[in-house]
C-alpha cells in the first residue's frame, strides 16, 4: 500500500469542457482506505473478466465482480453479466458515498488490478443501460484503494486530453456528458508493484 506525501485537493471539474469530473480528494482516513482494502481483496468474490473482442473469446488479467440490488443481467463486451446480492461492507460504503455526492445508486461494478501490469484500455461506459431515461446521461462514482494510479481521459473529437493521479481513499464522480464525449482509461506502468482495488457506483436501468 502506498500514501502519496500531499492528499488530492478537491476539484469540481478536471475537464475542460463537454462534460463533468468532479474530484472529491480523500474522502477516507488512510486506516478506513487500508482496512476497507483489506477486506474487499478477501471478501469479495473476484473472477477474470469475460470479454469477446473481434470475434474471439478472452480472459482478462484483471479480476472482476458486480453487486447489486438485484441479480440484473447486464451485457456488455459480447458477454452477459449477472450481479450478486450487496457485501454488507460495500453496501454501507455505497450509503456514505451517496450522502457525499447526492446521488444514488443501485450496483457497484468492482475491479482488481493486481499490479502496474494491468490495466484496462480507452472506453466509454455508455451503455443505454447506464443512462437515466429522462436525461440520457450516466453518473459513476469511482473510489480507489490501494496503489495510486495514472488515470486519463481524451475527447472523442477533440484534441483535449486530462490525467490525475488516483490515491487510496480518493472519490472522482463522472456525471454529465462525460461518457457521450470523453473516453478514460487506466494507464499501465511497471513501477507499481502493488495491487489496487476499484469501487465503480453506478445506477442501473434494467430493459
């Protein structure tokens, strides 16, 4: 596990335009971050993900897990999802990130990254079933635990680009246009030796 030196300062937006990434700093002490990282690298039940890529079947390096209110069925990367019923540990922890942000959220879509070797590639999580029906747009609110990691965004017309940083503890919450305009990725690097766990809230609209 790893602290950087200076916590994040809260920012209200990290991108420059056509969409929004609020970036809430630290919103745990270093002892909940490890002790929650602890029990989630145990706790939760991690497989490798299940993607078909140009017609071929293929496991990934990082592990996967989806929780939720219900067992929904979800399809992405040309496989079907289902999620499991809510950890009690993540669903009290969902609770304190809704009454941080204000919004509120029926699954949790976490990864584990066992080290600076794995990370995943530039996508958008625009799924119909993602976005509210009313507005046609998507909030994900992101936690990290674990190594700090390289996070990066890029417009999908546009020459603009954003990066941060992401410390154990520290919630950025992508809202708005974001998924319509922006692409995001995790970046790999052989420098980080240790693993990072991700919390991706979101709300689920089942068809």
């Amino acid at each position: 596990m790893n602290f950087e030196l200076f916590a994040p300062e809260p920012n209200s937006n990290l991108l420059p335009c056509d969409g929004i990434v609020e970036d809430y700093g630290l919103i745990l002490t270093h002892a909940e971050s490890q002790d929650y990282f602890d029990y989630f690298l145990e706790g939760l039940a991690w497989k490798q993900d299940e993607v078909i890529l140009y017609g071929q079947y293929f496991k990934t390096g990082r592990k996967v897990v989806w929780y939720g209110d219900q067992n929904y069925q979800y399809h992405y990367s040309g496989m079907d999802k289902q999620a499991q019923i809510w950890d009690l540990k993540l669903l009290a922890l969902k609770q304190k990130i809704e009454l941080i942000t204000g919004v509120q959220f029926n699954s949790c879509f976490a990864n584990l990254y066992e080290d600076g070797t794995q990370g995943v590639g530039w996508h958008s999580d625009d799924e119909a079933a993602l976005r509210d029906p009313e507005h046609g747009e998507t909030v994900i609110a992101s936690l990290s635990l674990g190594a700090t990691r390289k996070f990066r965004f890029k417009h999908r017309d546009k020459t603009h680009t954003a990066e941060i940083y992401l410390q154990s503890g520290q919630l950025i919450v992508m809202k708005g246009k974001t998924q319509r305009f922006w692409k995001h990725t995790l970046a790999k690097s052989t420098k980080v030796l240790e693993p990072r766990i991700n919390l991706t809230f979101r709300y689920f609209y089942p068809r």
